[in-house]
C-alpha cells in the first residue's frame, strides 16, 4: 500500500486502538449515510473521510482529557477547576520523588520498614501546634476515619444547625451512617445551647462531633455551641470532641479584611481533641485530607483498617510537604497560590487589569463584533465551602459583543487549548484579575481573537 496515514497511526499508537478508532468512524459514517440522501461520494472519497477522521481522532483520543484551564472567574477555590493550584516547591517536592524510588516506607536510619505517615506529621504539628498529625485522601475520608474509628456503634452528639451537605456527595448525616456511629441530633436549626449537648448525653455516647458550617450562614436568631463551651462538655464527660473544619486555614487572614473563618491552630489551642480540614482548600496544597489532633486518637485512627483504603500516595505527601513549608518559611502569602491570590491588593489587580485590557485593545477593539472593552470592579468569590458570604472586591475586564455572539465565544473558549473558563455578567464577558497571572494574559488575547475568527468565519 502507498502512503497510508492509517499505517503511519498504527506505527505511532497501538494497532487494537487504531482499529478502534476506525471502527468508531465508520459506524459513525454509516449512520450519517443512512440519513443523508447518498450523495454520489465515490470510494476514493469515502475512503478519503474515513482516514482523516481517524486521524483527527485519534489524535484526540491519544493525548486524555484532563487539559489545563485558565480560571478567568474570579473564584479561587473552584472545585470543578482542580481547587488549589499548587506552589512552585510543592511542585518540585513532586519532581524530585515522582519519577524515582523514595523512601516513602522506609526509615532510612535503621534500614527497616517505615511508615508513609511519618513524613508529614512532624510539619503539620510544627504548624498547627498540634500533639500529633495523618493524611488521607480527603476530608471525606478523614472525617469517615474519625467517626469510625472513635465512635462506631456508639452515639454521636451533632447540633442541628450544623448537619451540613458539602458539594452534594458529602452529607452528615450519611456519612455518619457509613461510619457505623449513630447520629443524636440536638437543639433546633438556628438554635443550640450547651444544655442540649448535655441532656444527650449518656453511656454510650462516643463523639461530641462539630461542623464548621462553611457554605452557608444562619443569620438573625441563632446560637450555636462554641467550640471552648463543647471542651469544657467533653472534658466533664469525657468524651472526645471532633472538629470538622473543612477548608482549615493556618494563616489569620483578618489582617486582610477576612475575619469570619477560624484557624487552625486556634482550634487546637481551644482543645479539640479531633481537627479535619482539607489540603486542597485555603491551605493552597494537594487534595487530601489532614487530621490533627491529641496522640491518643491519632494513634487509634493509624491502627483502623481502614485507613489502608484512604491512604494517600507519595506524589500528595511531596506537595504537602512542600507547600507547609513555605508557612514555617514564613512567607506564605506570596509563595502558595491560593493565599496569593486571596491577598492581592486592589491597586495590583487594577495594574494588571489595564495591562491585559491594553493588550486585547490593541488586537480585537477593531473587530467587528466587539462592541467595547472596559475595566471595572467585580465581586470575587473564595470558594471552596469557604467564607459564604464574604464577597471580595475584584477588578475585572469587560468586554461587549454585536450581534449576540457572546454564547459562542464563551463557548470557544472553553473549547480551547488550554481551555479559557469566564464569566457572564449582565450581556458582557468578565475577566476576573484575582485568579491570573501575567502568564496567562497572552493566551486569553490569542483564545479571543482565535474564537472571534471562528465566528466570523460561520
Ligand atoms: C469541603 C468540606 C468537606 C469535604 O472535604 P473534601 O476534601 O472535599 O473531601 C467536608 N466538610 C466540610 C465542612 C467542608 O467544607
């Protein structure tokens, strides 16, 4: 046979996925021929559309799906965009263990087996101030951890107002259920008081459990037990106290005009016995899932079983390590993304909105479908379950379409490579500053003028 691309692919790629791939082509042309009125398509054409389909789509096909994506939205912690982009050191923590053997289980001073678990405890205590430290793969899982090991079969004290549902698949109440313990709900909705907490309480009660609830705020008439009032319950009790934090935050951002959400270490100084947060969330590191808390209970919880399906793997333990290094390195706001991003001033993101606003002027102001280009403040998001209802001010670039084209472009551009998500807002597209950086300007001038051709050419 002559050149033949189909040769050329099955060289490149494997020949069972290349056979694949033209069987998916040709059914798909079947099913089009048989709709169509058969034009008169010679086999050499036919041939012809069959082997660049399969090109192109095995090309597709061959490079996955996971791509990246500039976050042109403005919320910081977008769970559907990957949560926390990770910093430079957590990065190279990643290179340097990824691609070689590493001592992830063994302890190299006695030439023995080690545990995974011994590599980030010593960092997350020195950080929180906690006795001891576990990671594993989320605050799902650390929470199911928690519970099962310290009160399955046992009762669980919760407040009402904190029976919370996270992002749909996590809710109280069901994973309560999972963890075998038994839900005791006390108090009302808006109100708890320590008396209730109390009145449950009995032999078997196992866990004084508390949510943070982080993706909504009861406002108006509402009480709930804090967490100093819960400490001195269990500690009359004896009972231990479980925190659910959920985006466990290790620096005070109140110096930044973000005071609602409590750190983590306050938490432990309050005495929790039981804290869990996420690494994915204001931490700025991997998705995992960071238990800290008294040794006791820790210890308990590295002794479950079922610790071995929620453990984590050596790339997570590199990015943990190195992004809680840069909070002992004592700069975290410039060096972890997330916290960037969170802390950056209104006269930097106005700087590097009139940069990017100056770029896209001067290569599509003169298209025909823009109508105008501005810039303006816009109100940003943290995201992630954290600080519902704090709304950050933001600076953004506007740009106006004719002829109702803005569907397609936004559209366009999350087609692309890599995919450019915005917003909409009131007929204009909105590039939100917070959640960019210079690198990220060029491609989104070329995305635009890319989709605006796309459409002109329609
Ligand atoms: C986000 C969150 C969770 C779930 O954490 P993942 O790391 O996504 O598993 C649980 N509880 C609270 C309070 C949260 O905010």
């Amino acid at each position: 046979m002559r050149e033949n691309p189909i040769i050329d692919l099955i060289k490149q790629y494997n020949r069972a996925f290349v056979t694949d791939t033209v069987r998916e082509v040709v059914a798909d042309l079947r099913k089009e021929l048989l709709t169509k009125s058969a034009e008169d398509e010679s086999r050499e054409q036919l041939t012809a559309r069959i082997i660049s389909r399969a090109v192109n789509l095995a090309t597709i096909h061959s490079r996955g799906t996971l791509r990246q994506v500039i976050n042109a939205t403005g919320v910081v912690l977008h769970t559907n965009l990957g949560r926390a982009p990770l910093g430079d050191k957590a990065i190279a923590y990643i290179n340097d263990v990824a691609g070689v053997y590493n001592n992830l289980e063994m302890n190299l001073e006695e030439g023995e087996r080690g545990s995974r678990y011994q590599h980030v405890e010593a960092l997350l205590c020195r950080t929180t101030g906690a006795e001891a430290a576990l990671i594993v793969n989320n605050n799902a899982a650390a929470v199911l951890l928690g519970l099962n090991t310290l009160a399955k079969g046992r009762q669980v004290i919760v407040s009402r107002g904190q029976l919370i549902e996270i992002g749909g698949s996590f809710r109280i109440p069901d994973i309560m259920k999972l963890s075998g313990a038994e839900l005791i709900e006390v108090g009302t909705t808006n109100k708890t008081h320590p008396a209730d907490i109390k009145a449950a309480i009995n032999e078997n009660t196992g866990l004084l459990f508390m949510a943070h609830t982080s993706n909504f705020k009861i406002v108006g008439f509402t009480e709930e037990v804090a967490l100093i009032d819960l400490v001195n319950i269990g500690g009359e009790y004896e009972i231990p106290i479980m925190q659910d934090l959920g985006s466990g935050v290790l620096l005070d951002l109140s110096k930044y005009g973000m005071s609602e959400e409590p750190t983590v270490q306050s938490c432990v100084k309050a005495g929790a016995d039981v804290i869990t947060f996420s690494g994915d969330k204001l931490l700025g590191g991997p998705q995992a899932g960071i238990i800290v808390g008294k040794k006791k209970y820790i210890e308990a919880m590295k002794k479950n079983q079922l610790l071995r399906a929620l453990r984590v793997d050596k790339i997570t333990i590199a990015a943990l390590e190195g992004t809680l290094i840069e909070y002992l390195a004592g700069n975290p706001e410039h060096k972890v993304p997330v916290l960037n991003m969170l802390t950056k001033s209104e006269a930097e993101l106005n700087k590097e909105a009139q940069l990017l606003m100056n770029r896209l002027k001067s290569k599509i102001a003169n298209n025909p479908l823009v109508e105008s280009i501005s810039k303006g403040k816009t109100y940003d998001v943290v995201g992630g379950g954290a600080y519902p209802t704090y709304n950050m001010e933001g600076v953004a670039v506007e740009i106006r379409f004719r002829d109702h084209v803005l569907e397609q472009v936004t559209r366009n551009m999350r087609l692309q490579r890599p995919a450019i998500i915005t917003r909409k807002q009131e007929n204009a597209l909105i590039i939100s500053m917070r959640t960019l950086n210079r690198d990220n300007h060029q491609p989104i001038v070329n995305g635009l003028l890319e989709a605006l051709e796309d459409i002109n050419q329609k």
